[in-house]
C-alpha cells in the first residue's frame, strides 16, 4: 500500500538523520552549541536530496521516490525549525551563566523560555538586551513565522485549515516554485507546497532570521553551511 511505502520512507530518512549525527560526534564529546549548526547541515542536506528529484525533471516518479521526495523536504523544513529552536536555546543558557546577574534576574523574571513560543524566546532575548526587537509584519520574522507555521501544518494536519485571510496557502504562495510533479489541480497543501523550492526557502529563511539576529543581538552568526559542509554530510550518510 501506499501508506504503508511511505511510512517506511520517514522510518528511512529518520534513521538516516540519527545516523548522520551520530557520525559527525563520533570520537569525541560534541559540544552543546554545535547542535543548531548540526540541524543547518542537516536542512541543507535534506533540500538538496529534494532538489535531486527535481533537477534533472523527470516525467514522473514510481511511488518510492514520490515518498522519498516528500521525505526530503518535509525533514528539510523539520531541521531548518530544529535549528532556530536549537539557536535561541543555546543562547540563553549561555545568558545564564554571564557574570552579570541583573540580566540574569531580569531574564529569569521576565518568562520562562520553555513555556513561551519559539520566536518570542528570540523578541524576549533582544528585550534583556537592549537589542532593537523585530518587526513581527516584517521579514524576518514573518518568515519565520509562516516557517513554524508550515511546520505545524504537518505536524497538526488534522487541525490544520489553510482556507482564510491569514491562511498558510496566503502567507507562502509566490515565495517559492510550487512541487512540478502536483498536477494544478491538485491541493496546494501539501501536493503543491511540498517540493524542493519549500525545502530551499526553508534553509533560507532560517539562516537569514538566525543571521539578523546575532546582528540585533552584536554576537557573531554562525558561520554559514557550504557545498563542502553539505557534500561532507553526503558522504558520511552515502557510506552506511
């Protein structure tokens, strides 16, 4: 069955993602603010194994690789969101243990970070820090936001409605190609969201929300995932 192929597809590509960063800590203790950038490559690998799909186009796709190329992007996206949870994390545990205990006081008193959503822990940390906070109508941080949103979207389907004003299908239509394998006719979600173009606009946009921040925040980004970072991962995932 159907179903069932692409059950077997995620199961894959899950193990592949363990598998991967299990290899990249090996043989040594992997320090704890290395983890988002683990995600990035990961979000890079992902949307260029989607990419593969689409560049060359083919006619059509058998029913293994129509799973797999959904896998891709939809892990793509998983990892770019991984990246931005893991960024922000990183960051206020550092935060904590400055020397400077009125921040630390005021950081404390002001939310607790695992109760508020994710972009509010990077609005919160600009506010202790007296960094200009984002434009929440603006980019990057709506981006960003219709980002967490997609991600939602897939993992919350049952409760997901892309029909209204305010609607996904509203926010992401025109920010990237549409999959070339959905038919027009087809849903925009998930048939027509879902192609390589999602996954590149995902790795995007990640990147460039967590670069303008560390630039609100006058901390260094962190660097950014090359060809060579990206054809490392391939080849680690390319040896089991």
């Amino acid at each position: 069955m159907p179903l069932a192929r692409g059950r077997r597809a995620i199961d894959a590509l899950m193990k592949r993602r363990a598998v991967l960063t299990q290899e990249m800590g090996a043989g040594a203790a992997l320090p704890r603010d290395q983890l988002s950038r683990e995600h990035l490559l990961l979000a890079h690998d992902f949307a260029k194994a989607a990419q593969a799909f689409e560049e060359p186009r083919r006619e059509r796709l058998t029913t293994k690789e129509k799973w797999q190329h959904r896998g891709d992007v939809t892990a793509a996206v998983f990892s770019a969101t991984a990246y931005l949870e893991d960024l922000i994390s990183e960051l206020y545990v550092n935060m904590r243990n400055l020397p400077r205990p009125k921040l630390v006081k005021k950081l404390r008193a002001s939310s607790h970070p695992e109760s508020s959503t994710i972009l509010n822990k990077y609005q919160l940390a600009l506010s202790v820090s007296d960094g200009d906070p984002f434009d929440p109508n603006s980019s990057p941080y709506f981006d960003a936001d219709s980002l967490f949103r997609l991600r939602d979207a897939l993992t919350k389907y049952l409760n997901f409605h892309p029909v209204g004003r305010r609607g996904l299908s509203r926010r992401l239509e025109g920010k990237f190609p549409p999959n070339p394998y959905a038919s027009a006719e087809s849903r925009w979600f998930p048939e027509r969201c879902l192609g390589a173009g999602c996954a590149k606009w995902a790795v995007s946009t990640a990147e460039v929300f967590g670069d303008d921040f560390c630039r609100r925040m006058g901390i260094p980004a962190k660097p950014r995932v090359g060809h060579a970072d990206v054809a490392q991962a391939r080849r680690m995932r390319n040896s089991f």
